[in-house]
C-alpha cells in the first residue's frame, strides 16, 4: 500500500483529506455568497427605506423583506393565520408581553445611540475615547 511521505498513513487517508477540506472550502463559499446576497438585499432595503415617505409604506417594505425572507419557510407562513390589516395576530399573552420588551429594548437602544450621535458632535476626542471606552466596558 502506498504510504504518504509526510504522514505514516496510508494515502487513501490524505485523500479522503483532501476531499474533506475541498467539501469544507465548497461550504465556505456558499456561506460567503449567501452573506454578499444578503449584504446586497440589506443594501436595497436600506436605500429603499430612505426614499420611504410614510410609515405605511416603510411598514410595506419591512413586509416584503420578511416575505422575501421567509420564502423557504412555508410551514412557518402557513401556521400563521392572515389578517385583515395586514399587521401580526398576537396568540399569547406571554407572545405580547415578549415582543412589547423587544420593542421597548430596541427603542432604548436606539435613543442611547441618538443621544451618543448628538454628544459625539460637540466632544473632544478624549471625551470620544471616554465614551468609547464605557460603551464597551457596558457590553
């Protein structure tokens, strides 16, 4: 049997090897073509977002992207009953009570955030670096 002459093992081994990291690099690109399509969605909506007059319509692109989203999933959109307003039917009390705490964690991160922007405007870069440096610190 033939012997690789770096490893004491039987070639078939370095094969099997080599076609391991060949299935592992075919992975990794497809994750990194996914992640560049995504990247590419998010840059859309993004823009499309900005150019969104209205709240309806700002509430008809996040639709459209969740829609586009949840394509593949089409058990998890059947299980969902329609509603006429088009906005979600909460099932649970526990299912209201836990997305009222996202959306009140989201709208406190995001006054945190505008309240840093506008304090970065007028600071000097050691109060920058002070900010910075209790931002992380808090993570």
């Amino acid at each position: 049997m033939l012997r690789n002459k770096w490893w004491k093992e039987p070639l078939v081994s370095s094969i099997r090897y080599r076609e391991h990291i060949a299935a592992i690099k075919a992975e990794a690109a497809t994750i990194v073509a996914a992640a560049r399509k995504d990247l590419e969605e998010r840059t859309k909506a993004q823009e499309a977002a900005k150019n969104a007059k209205t709240p309806d319509e700002l509430q008809a692109l996040i639709n459209s992207r969740l829609k586009s989203s949840m394509a593949g999933r089409a058990s998890v959109l059947a299980q969902s009953p329609p509603t006429p307003n088009g906005k979600p039917v909460a099932s649970s009390a526990s299912v209201k009570a836990e997305a009222a705490a996202v959306v009140a964690t989201a709208q406190r991160e995001r006054n945190e955030r505008i309240a840093a922007q506008k304090a970065v405007k007028t600071a000097s870069p050691e109060e920058i670096q002070a900010m910075i440096n209790a931002r992380l610190s808090g993570r």
